[in-house]
C-alpha cells in the first residue's frame, strides 16, 4: 500500500527574498489538494513538520539551518522507516531536495540501498557555489553531495552510518551538464565517475524511457536491497514547470517523466518516493502542479 507522507520543509534553501521563507513548504499542500492522495488510492501517513526556518548562516556545519536540518532529518528518517517496517511504500511530499536525507538516513539503518536520483541539477558539488565559505551553503544544492558522505557529521555520519547511500549505487537521469573536473584536493572526494549518469543528452538521444530502463538496470544490477526515488520537479523543462526555483531550460515533458517514473516504479526493487521544489507560490493558478500531480500519480502500476 502506498502511504502518501508530508515532509514541507524549506530548510535547505535560501530565502528567495530579504524576509521570506522559500514558498516549497506548501508544496505538499498544493499536491494533495490537487488529489494524490485519492488518485492513488494511497493512505495518509501524516507530516513530519519541520522546525522553525532561521534566516542567517550557521558557520558550525557551514549550512543555511544546519542543525535544524540535521535533527528534522532524524525525525523523518524515523518515520519513514515505521512505514517500511509496515510493510508500506512512502509517497514523501516535501520539500525541497534536502528531505532526501530523511529516506536515505532510513535506508541505510536497514541495509544498502540505492538511489534513483531524477534531477536537472548536479546536487553533488559546492566549487561553483559563492557561499562556499560563508557558512550560506544550501542542503537543498548539495543534496546527493550530502546523501552520498561528503559535507559535516551533523548531516552525513548520524550513527555512524555515512555514507546514506554510496556514489555507485546512484543513477541520476536528467542533469543538465558534466561538472568541472575537480582539480582542488577539498574537492578531490567529489567523483561523479561513480555514479551511472544519464544526463539529459543521452536522453535527447535515446530517449526518456531507454533512460529509465538504463538506470533501472544499474540499480537492479547492483548489491543493494532496493532503491529510493528522488524527484525534484526542475528536471522538468521549464516551459512546463516554471514553478521551481531554478527552472531548466531543456527539461523533460510531463509525459517524458510519468515515462521515466513508470520504468523505475515497475522495479519490484522500488521501495519509495518522495517529490521536491515545485513551489505553489510561484503557480497562482495551480496549473503545473496539476499537471505534476498527474504525471506521478499515472505513473504508478
């Protein structure tokens, strides 16, 4: 059965404004009023409600809400994992990217796991990021960096578990570009080789489905136990989904991804889900989050 969870947490981006909260907490609002829950047939599971966002850098972990992040990680992995133990599939609405620490976190207490990370953005490394040293880096940015061990104890080691989930055992689909070769030693850790990438010119190429089918593939292929699906709705192309806060300019079609989801959610080794960055606030007409709405929900068998 699939258990549709509230995750509305803001905590790993920046304000997009002085003064304001990054709109994507009502992003699990949004979904559900648009009826994922019904769609799917799908039980509710709650929300794990965030703390209170802070506005200014945090220099001990070096991120924006460091530790709020850390302690709401904690506390989603906690429930994420009662749903697993029951035998459910979590349908996790967030959020932004950072909320893919909770599953990961959850994960990895209960064995190796992989990732199926659908993504516009690389997620992974902090070189082109300004707020580098400024104690300002985002959770949300640096997602898969952090998922996969690199950044503080606080938001990768909990338990001793690091990494949540190991560069190999990742295929992300959808990135617009290869980072730069990482030619400073801070950097060094920061090997993209590892993971399966299929960026979005293999899927120009080969298509959206021979992308998913290739990804299924390697993470079926692989030691693990399972994986976890990461969606965070700026692999969307933006004529489509504007309601993010980068939006791509050569994304994937709503029916490109319900292709890709429903691929990976075929895998009997698909154990669960969670949704990312689209933002109501910047969807006054809930238009895109309709259309995002039906393209997850038609996506599962």
């Amino acid at each position: 059965m699939i258990s549709v969870l509230d995750a509305p947490s803001n905590l790993g981006l920046r304000p997009p404004r002085e003064g304001h909260e990054p709109g994507v907490r009502g992003l699990a609002q949004a979904l559900r009023g648009h009826g994922i829950a019904g769609r799917l047939d799908a039980e509710d599971a709650g929300r794990v409600d965030p703390p209170p966002y802070v506005f200014g850098p945090d220099h001990t972990t070096g991120y924006l809400n460091g530790p709020a992040l850390a302690g709401y990680s904690v506390r989603l992995a906690a429930r994420v994992g009662d749903l697993l133990d029951a035998d459910r599939f979590p349908l996790v609405l967030g959020g932004d990217c950072s909320i893919l620490l909770g599953p990961m976190l959850a994960l990895r207490a209960r064995g190796t796991y992989g990732l199926a990370h659908l993504d516009g953005h690389d997620d992974y490394s902090p070189r082109l990021d300004p707020d580098a040293h400024a104690g300002r880096l985002t959770a949300g940015g640096l997602a898969l960096g952090l998922a996969t061990g690199h950044g503080p104890d606080a938001l990768t080691d909990h338990d001793g578990l690091r990494p949540y989930v190991a560069e190999e055992h990742v295929a992300h689909i959808g990135v617009q570009r290869e980072p730069e070769d990482h030619e400073d030693s801070d950097l060094a850790a920061f090997d993209t080789s590892r993971i399966a990438r299929f960026p979005i010119e293999y899927v120009r190429e080969h298509g959206a489905g021979a992308a998913a089918r290739a990804a299924r593939a390697h993470l079926e292929d692989a030691p693990i136990e399972g994986f976890w699906v990461h969606l965070d709705a700026d692999i969307l192309d933006r004529s489509v989904m504007p309601a993010v806060d980068s939006p791509n300019p050569d994304g994937l079609s709503f029916a490109e991804l319900t292709s890709v989801l429903t691929t990976l959610l075929a895998s009997p080794r698909a154990t669960g889900l969670h949704v990312g960055i689209y933002d109501p606030e910047l969807d006054p007409d809930g238009t895109a989050g309709a259309a995002l709405t039906a393209a997850v929900a038609d996506a599962f068998p």
